[in-house]
C-alpha cells in the first residue's frame, strides 16, 4: 500500500498522512479508496454586503436567505440540447420584503445548482401557483443569468416585484 504515499503529498494532508495511509491498508483485496468529499474553500468567506458586485459576494448574500420559502410549482428546459435553459417557476409568501424576497431567491438559484449553470438558467417568482399557471409575467420576483456580448461573457440579475414594476434590483457582470 505504499503507492498512496505520493498522492497523499501531492494533496498536502501533511501530519494525517499517515494515518490514512495506515486507515487504507486492508487485507481486502476488493477495498476501494472512498469518493471524494465536495471541498470546501479555504478562503475566507465573504461578508455579505449588498447589492453583491461578485459571485463570492452573491454566494454570501444568497447565504442570508431562506431557500425554504420558495416552493417551486414549474419547470422546463427549452433550448439547445448541448445547453438546455433550465427555468423554475416558485412561489414565494407575499409578506416577504424586497430585501427578504431577493436573498430568498438567491438561496434557491444557488442551492438548485443554477449559479455554475452557463446556460442561461432562470427563477420567475410568483405568488400564487394561479399567477405562475397564466403566463403573464413573473409578479414577485426573478433571478437569471444571461450572456454578455461585449465585456464579461455573463449577467446574473436579480428582481423583487414584478415583470413590470420592480420594487428592487441588481445585477453584475461576472
């Protein structure tokens, strides 16, 4: 099992090297190293500020909201097959604030896996499943990301209101 010595150094595990190495030694011919765990980022995190002018900085605002005041009631994934657009309809409780209803929004695009998504994904909120089902237009928010053309490839904007009276907005280019 000395073969798993230089990977453990080109990872850096240092001072637990050892132990893993002894951890991973078995008589079992069949044992297989575990799969990998998601890493987290060594950085220090990003306080969130608003409006967020980056994606550390809207992955920390998106952190502030509560993704479980969005239900999602649609989804559909139109486009190109290489890079379908995926777009959820939500509701959202209409007693959130502007503030409250935009970080939610962007705790949902972030939790659903949107933000590394560069085919164009979108949040339409609603209300009410009713608003959502008549197609006129999102009434209570939206998150989306769209392609730039020139400067930065991508846009992330985010709306409270609705598709024709916005209570709050930002957006940047990333």
């Amino acid at each position: 099992m000395v073969t798993n010595k230089p990977t453990l150094r080109i990872l850096g595990l240092g001072a637990i090297a050892p132990a893993i190495v002894i951890a991973g030694c078995s008589s079992s011919p069949n044992t297989q190293a575990p799969a990998p765990q998601a890493s987290s980022k060594t950085s220090a995190p990003v306080a969130a500020s608003f409006p967020p002018g980056t994606l550390a900085a809207f992955r920390a605002f998106a952190a502030t909201g509560d993704a479980a005041q969005v239900t999602q009631v649609g989804f559909t994934n139109e486009g190109l097959s290489s890079c379908p657009d995926p777009t959820y309809d939500v509701t959202i409780p209409k007693s959130l604030g502007v503030r409250a209803v935009e970080a939610d929004l962007a705790a949902f695009f972030v939790q659903a896996g949107l933000l590394g998504n560069q085919c164009q994904p979108t949040v339409f909120a609603f209300y009410s499943k009713a608003q959502a089902d008549a197609g006129n237009g999102y009434t209570a928010g939206r998150v989306i990301i769209t392609t730039n053309s020139p400067g930065p490839p991508w846009n992330l904007e985010v709306d409270a209101g609705s598709d024709v009276s916005q209570a709050g907005s930002f957006n940047f280019n990333f």
